[in-house]
C-alpha cells in the first residue's frame, strides 16, 4: 500500500510506501518537509500570543519575489497561497549613483593630482621618494573614497507591510552600517519600533560555508543558520546555482554546546522554479523558541542580503 501526500509548497502530488506513516518526508520537486503524522497529532502545542499579529501566527511561510521591479519586493503567502503580508527593500538608485559619481570623480581628481605632483617634484626629490609619495597618496585617495561612500549611500532597510500598498507597517529589518568589512549586522524591530532581535553574518566565518547567528534583544545568542550542505557550498563557491540545479538552502538550529548544533528549529529551501520561490519551515520549532517575526525576517535575509 501507499500513501497520498499533496505538497504544502508547490502543491505537487506524489505516493510514498506506508512504512513512512507517522513521519516526515521531503517533496522531491521544492523540498518542502511535509508532516504524515495524523491530524490530532499535529495540534499547536504552543500557547497563541494575542498581541502578535495574525500574519505572524503561523509556523510555514511562503515567500515569491517579485522581478521587473526597481526595489527589491516579496509577497508573503500562507500555506494556501494567499498573501498575508508584502516586503520591501529599497534600492536607492539615484543616491547610489550620486556615491558612485561622486567617488570616480574623487579618485580620478586624487590620481590626477599625484601624478602632476610627482612630475613637478620628481627632480628634486628623486625617482624613489618620488613613488613613496604616490603611493601614500593613493592610499589617502581610497581612505577618501570609503569614507566618501559611507557619507553619500543609504542603508538598505527592509520593511514589512499588510498589503501591497506598503500604508500599514508590520515589521522592520535595519541594516547596522553602510560598509562592513568582516561583520554586517542587522537590527529587526516591529511596528512601533521596539528592538525584537539582531542578525549578524561574519565575513570570514562564511568562505566556505554561508552562516548567520540570531540573538534576541538583551544580546543573548538564539540560533545559527547555516548553508544545509558544506560539500553543495563548496560546489557552488565553484559553479554557482549551475543554472538552479545547486539550491542555496538553510537550515535553522537553536545553539548547543559548543562544536555541536541544537535542536531544528526550521529550514528555508528554495523551490525548483523559473522564479524565485522560497519555502519557510518553522514547523520543528513546536514551542516557538523563535519568535517568527524573527524567522520571517531572516528568511528574506538569506535571498536579499546573500543576492541570490
């Protein structure tokens, strides 16, 4: 005998053997794990917060991006495909353009005024002390230059709404710092501003594993999100999505001892599709360890901030 099972990703139909009742088991087209147990078993087990809002009162998240757009824009859908709640990152093009002119500029004015300066002192000084001189004046011109770019670029926040009319705000995902050079953090706060948690990724951490930590707002360490393969980040460090074949997925954990993960607390899989599609799972996080303000945030996080 068999069972049907009917995706609660893509929707896609297929049997598995009956020796897998009670279990969980992946759909092979989107990766979505999908619960077999019976339905009085599957009852939440965790208490509701009556002062979350109901777009947030769910453990799976869909989540669609929108293409041809300027900014950066997702729809969040329920499990039935309905859309609860819409994201958007701005790209700033016009302030970006402007740092961007405005540091070519610097540099050509920067590299144009040591040559003529070398020329004019090079006899006097000498070839060497000549060279020194240019050399330490090109490395005030890329001092300049960051520091130019820090002042002009905007941060690129990301902010959560009720509807595609981006009026009523949910949700806030601020970008910490405009460069960072080994550590980028970002500040989640909710609709009235209030501080719920912070994500941080370490640059050096992620050469050959994508990896981020959550900590909640008093700065206690709550979960790693890492890559679900080292040898799949490895073959995309080299080939890439090799045209999609190679997913970039997540896989959430509650912090263990040291050297070891803690429990699952959820998965973020790209779906197999033309777009990009994307699959939040908190399902294995009965007791709501993580807030899913937070998992919705870091779950756009791991697409935008990672442009995939």
């Amino acid at each position: 005998m068999s069972i049907a099972v009917t995706c609660s990703g893509c929707e896609a139909k297929f049997q598995v053997k009956d020796e897998f009742a009670g279990r969980k088991v992946r759909c092979s087209e989107c990766d979505t794990v999908i619960d077999l147990r019976p339905a009085e078993e599957l009852v939440v087990d965790f208490p509701l917060d009556s002062t979350l809002d109901p777009a947030f009162q769910r453990d799976k998240f869909l989540l669609h991006q929108k293409l041809l757009s300027i900014n950066t824009r997702y729809a969040v859908c329920d499990e039935a495909g309905k859309e609860i709640m819409h994201v958007l990152r701005p790209t700033h093009v016009f302030r970006t353009l402007v740092a961007m002119f405005a540091i070519i500029f610097e540099v050509l004015l920067v590299l144009g005024g040591l040559i003529a300066l070398g020329l004019a002192v090079s006899p006097s000084i000498g070839e060497v002390a000549t060279g020194v001189l240019i050399v330490v004046g090109t490395a005030i011109g890329l001092v300049l230059a960051i520091y130019t770019y820090c002042l002009l670029a905007p941060k690129r926040h990301i902010t959560f709404y009720r509807d595609d009319r981006f009026e009523q705000k949910l949700l806030e995902v601020l970008q910490d710092q405009k460069l960072a050079l080994r550590m980028m953090g970002y500040t989640v706060r909710d609709a009235n501003g209030e501080v719920l948690g912070r994500f941080r990724k370490d640059y050096l951490a992620n050469i050959l594993r994508k990896k981020w930590d959550g900590f909640d707002a008093d700065g206690k360490h709550l979960c790693v999100i890492r890559e679900d393969s080292i040898i799949l980040s490895l073959l995309r460090r080299f080939l890439g999505s090799f045209y999609g074949i190679l997913r970039t997925n997540f896989v959430i954990h509650e912090v263990g001892r040291p050297g070891e993960d803690g429990p699952l607390m959820g998965e973020f899989n790209r779906k197999f599709t033309l777009l990009d599609r994307y699959v939040l799972d908190c399902s294995p996080d009965r007791t709501r360890t993580l807030d899913r303000r937070m998992a919705i945030a870091i779950g756009v996080l791991l697409d935008t901030a990672e442009s995939r």
